[in-house]
C-alpha cells in the first residue's frame, strides 16, 4: 500500500469546494489511494502525472514507487488545471 500525501494547495482548494464536489473529490482520492493506476496518464510537460476526472474537476497525482507515495498535486477545473500546474512547476506561481 502506498501513502497518500495531499499537498497544501490542493487542501486548500479541496477545502473551498461546493460540497457535492468535495464528497465526489474525497471519493476520488480514496480510490486513487486504494488503486493509483486508476487515473489516466497526462502528456507532453505533465507526463510524469495522472488525472481523475470528478464531473468538470480533475484530481492531478503522481506516483513515486520508490518511496511508496502517491502525492495529489492539485484539484481544480478542468479548465485551467493543467495550465495552472504547468505554471507553477516553471516557477511561474
């Protein structure tokens, strides 16, 4: 079994949500933590990551099996989630 590590910004956005979303959201992440294979792998600059789709949120995650971590990186829209994380892993915010 790996350990589910949920970063600060995606507490902080989790915390926010409408409540329907958050249980869908919460739902989500234990079925991550139970089977991360689950979600789909992403691409290009992203690659190293996964998503799960929860109605118009994703959850983005990586898997590092050497430590035995699965670490959610970020939970927001579809919209802007990916463009959002790109950033901020360029050092952008």
């Amino acid at each position: 079994m790996l350990k589910l590590v949920i970063s600060p910004a995606a507490a902080e956005t989790i915390r926010y949500l409408p409540p329907s979303i958050k249980r869908g959201v919460k739902q989500a992440i234990r079925a991550i933590a139970a089977d991360p294979g689950c979600g789909e792998p992403l691409e290009r600059e992203l690659a190293e990551y996964r998503k799960f789709k929860v109605r118009r949120f994703r959850i983005v995650y990586a898997i590092d099996r050497g430590r035995r971590i699965v670490r959610i990186v970020a939970v927001g829209p579809r919209r802007t989630i990916y463009e959002d994380l790109a950033e901020r892993l360029r050092g952008g915010s």
